[in-house]
C-alpha cells in the first residue's frame, strides 16, 4: 500500500468510526459501505465519500442525542 492509500484508508477510517456503530470496528464499517475493499485498500467509492465531505461548505453539524 502506497503512503497516499495509507492515508486515504486512515482518513476513510475516522469518518467510519464516527458514522457507524460504536460496537463495530470502523474496519468492518467502511468495508460493507464499500469504502474499503476485503484487502483494506480504498476504493473509489471511499475516495469519492472523502471528496464530498470535503466539498461541503456551510454545513450544520449533526449531534448525536
């Protein structure tokens, strides 16, 4: 895995960790969203998910309650 996958899956990860459940492992999160494939490589789905969360602006933030 080159430096830029390895930082495109630790970023894939983060976002998994807070979107998923708090009992499954971020790993498993961005693997059955197709973000990662079985290799835990990114895909070009979770290189696209990166990119548009990059590309929003002027967002609200979402709270967990």
């Amino acid at each position: 895995m080159t430096d830029d996958q390895s930082e495109t899956r630790a970023r894939i990860l983060a976002v998994a960790g807070q979107m998923g459940n708090p009992a499954t492992p971020a790993e498993q999160t961005a693997t059955s969203r197709g973000w990662l494939d079985a290799d835990g490589t990114p895909t070009d789905d979770g290189r696209d998910m990166l990119e548009a969360m990059g590309e929003q602006t002027g967002t609200r933030s979402v709270f967990r309650g």
